[in-house]
C-alpha cells in the first residue's frame, strides 16, 4: 500500500514562508511604493497591469514621497506610500486592468485571493460578455503570463533566502513517513488493506537483516528488536513447514484492529511514499530522507527548472462552462487549461503509473482542494485503487481566543472533487482521527 501527500500552499504557509498570493500582491504594491519614491518626475508611470498618475499640476514623484523626511527623521515606507497613494483619490489616479481590479478588489474585499480561479472566472465573462472589457481571451492571457512572471521572480526570490532545512518541523516528518493506521482506511478499501499488513508481516518475518534494514532507512527508522519480539508474539505454534504459515496472520489482523498499540509501527509503514507537489518552490523535498527512493512530484512546474516549467492556470473540467469554452474552435480560450498543459512534460504520467501500481490512501498538507485543480483531484479521489483521504487541517486562535480549524471546508471543498458522494464519505478520514498539521503546541 503506498501513500500520496498532497502539498498545497498551506504546507509553505506552515512554515512561516511569505507565498500566498495575498503576499504576493502586497509585494507588487510595495514595489510600486519603492517605484514611486524613486521617480525624478511627476509622469504617469505604468507597467502591464495597472498605472498610477496625479491629477492636476504634477510634481516629482520622489518629492510627494521622499524616502527619508529630514525635518523630522522619519522613514517613510513604501508600503505607506501606497496607502496615501490609495487614500487620495482626488490627488492620485490608480488605473487597472479589469481582471487585476477584480483580484484586487477580491483581496480588499475578503483578505485573500485564488488567481487561477479568478483568471477561469474572467474567461468565462470573456465569452460570454461583449463589454467586459477585453475584445478576446488572448488580451486576458497576457495578463496572466505577466502576473506568472512577477510571481515567479517573488518566490524565486523566497526559495533562495528563506527554504532552509533547518526550517523541517518533525510533527510533519513523522506524519509523512507514520504508519497507515485501520481506523483511516474506507470500509472498502478494508480487504486490500488486510492483504497489505498480511504481506508486511511475511516480508519482516522472512527477510534477512539487511533487506529491513534498507527498508527501514527509507523511513528515518533504523532496525529494530521489536520486530523480532512481535513476530515471536504471534507465532504459530502449529507451525509445521509445508503445511501451515509459521505466522499466524489472522491474529495479526485482530492486533491490528483491536490491539494496535502491540503493533510495532514498522509492520505498517506505506510500501511508497509520493510527495504531489502543487507548489512551485522545494520545501516538500526538504522532507525526504537521503537515498529514500521515494520522489517528489512537481506537477506544477519547478522554480529554476527548465525542463519542468511553471503551469499557472485552471483545471476544471467538470464545470459546466468548460464544455461550451472546448467547442469555441478558439485556442486561445485553452492556452492556460492545466490538463492540456500536463502533456508538456511525463509527470502527469508519472502520477498515473503510480496510482495504478497499487492501492493508496491520500494525506492532504495544505491543499485547499479548491476547483482550479479539480479534474486532477477527481482522477486522484475516485480511483478505485484509492482506500483513504486523510485532511491534516490548520488550526488557529481568533480574536476571543477560541481555537478554530478549517476540517469543514476542506471537505466541502473535497466532495466537490467527486461525482459519488457515498464513495466520498466511505473515503474521507473522520475529524476525530485527524489532526493539524501543525499542533498547536508545536
């Protein structure tokens, strides 16, 4: 039985790394500040996506926003010069593109922001709206492809100054490489479940040393006496060669089940372990153990890595829109659909042959499990050889001091990734065998 971590931004975010969009927009805005301070004219000043001028006589720029105030030895930010900038409109004239306003607005107006589902959002207006403001998708490409470029360059930017191994959390590394525990297998998935412990108990029980050994490492686990202990435990004491197994596999199951704390961790170890990295930057990789043999999945594109490109788009092939936006005989239209892009290198591939090699319960770290990658989750959620999607949720203090944690809207945001709801629940982990990512104490 193998696993699948499914890594989301979350999984940066718990490592207190500036990656969500909503940083990424306060650092466009904050290089627009530092722009401003910097200009020797009054001129409008613009880039791809938005403008910013003064209304009536114009002064220098760097005169309105000095970067040092000498008179009273103030610094002056440039994310204060924004929120001037945007506090006087009768003085200052901010102008942007309709879709880089609505994100902004979106960002004002709920303190965060999905840009792919925006970007599919402004596509679907495009074609179906002749005043929208863009006369075709092609106009609404370029605008993504220049928002990709800055946010590329921002989280190359935190990739080499901030993504250290020193910042690895052992709550996480013992969860990536724990034990497959019953009470989160489906009720279905129960049988290959069994089959697998069956086959990890003969492995331990008929290997050489060294064999387990290597197995073990994979894990960060060196080998341990309490798998000789265990197996003298449930030996067979009719044991007769040819005739019986020497192990007795039906008291084994029974541990399992009822007495898992006997259980030695080792005897349910996932056979694999594949990290599904929908981020761009490595953290994930921070996580594997040296010559492991378990892989990282950049599905999304790597920072810094030619050869597997960034993917920045929309994958929902579910949506009913999508099916009139594929008729439109306009490619432009699906230019930046994911799945098509998926087929510019095998690692979409590589995710089918491994969740067709064997049975898998899925772990979710950090991923919202939203609708711009949908048509991928479903294939992940729905497959039959699928035993189990485990959430580990963030959990946080509001202003009362109450904890709070985002478990509901994780699966509301799940069971949208499946056409069955009743395969849907016989999958999903129940909250009370779930936990945060990060504990609270951690």
């Amino acid at each position: 039985m193998n696993r699948i971590i499914l890594i989301g931004n979350g999984f940066d975010l718990a490592h207190n790394l500036p990656t969500s969009y909503k940083d990424f927009i306060n650092h466009y805005w904050e290089q627009w500040g530092e722009w401003l301070q910097g200009a020797y004219l009054g001129d409008k000043l613009s880039d791809e996506l938005c403008s910013i001028s003064q209304k009536g006589e114009p002064e220098p720029w760097n005169w309105i926003f000095p970067t040092r105030q000498f008179s009273t030895g103030a610094e002056i930010s440039p994310t204060d010069v924004m929120e001037t900038v945007r506090a006087n409109p009768d003085r200052f004239l901010i102008e942007a593109t309709p879709f880089f306003q609505h994100i902004n607005k979106s960002f004002e107006t709920k303190n965060w922001v999905d840009i792919e589902g925006e970007y599919y959002f402004w596509l679907k207006r495009i074609f179906r709206e002749s005043d929208c403001g863009y006369d075709g998708a092609k106009s609404l490409n370029k605008e993504l492809d220049e928002i990709k470029k800055l946010l590329i360059e921002y989280l190359d930017g935190i990739q080499k100054d901030q993504i250290k191994p020193d910042l690895v959390k052992e709550c996480i590394q013992k969860a990536i490489h724990g034990p497959c525990e019953a009470q989160d297998i489906s009720i279905d998935g129960q049988p290959a479940f069994e089959d697998f412990a069956k086959k990890r108990l003969n492995f331990l029980a008929t290997h050489s040393d060294s064999a387990i050994e290597f197995f073990l490492n994979q894990f960060g686990y060196p080998y341990h006496s309490n798998i000789d202990e265990y197996n003298k435990q449930i030996a067979n004491k009719n044991y007769r060669p040819g005739l019986n197994d020497p192990v007795s596999y039906s008291l084994h199951i029974k541990n399992i089940y009822k007495c898992r704390a006997i259980v030695p961790d080792f005897f349910l170890l996932p056979d694999q372990i594949l990290l599904l990295n929908f981020n761009y930057t490595t953290t994930a990789d921070m996580y594997l153990y040296k010559d492991s043999g378990f892989e990282v999945d950049h599905i999304h594109g790597k920072l810094g890595d030619d050869l597997n490109h960034i993917i920045f788009g929309y994958g929902d092939e579910m949506d009913d829109d999508y099916k009139t936006i594929s008729k439109l005989n306009d490619n432009d239209y699906l230019t930046n659909i994911k799945s098509i892009r998926y087929l510019e290198t095998d690692k979409y591939r590589q995710l089918l042959r491994f969740i067709n090699s064997d049975y898998y319960q899925i772990y979710i770290m950090g991923h919202s499990c939203g609708n711009s990658d949908r048509t991928l989750l479903n294939t992940l959620f729905e497959h039959p050889k699928c035993v189990s999607i485990k959430p580990f949720y963030y959990q946080w203090q509001d202003e009362q001091g109450e904890w709070r944690d985002n478990y509901i809207e994780i699966i509301q945001n799940i069971s949208r990734n499946f056409n069955s709801m009743q395969t849907m629940r016989d999958r999903v982990v129940n909250k009370e065998f779930c936990r945060p990512l990060v504990p609270k104490d951690n």
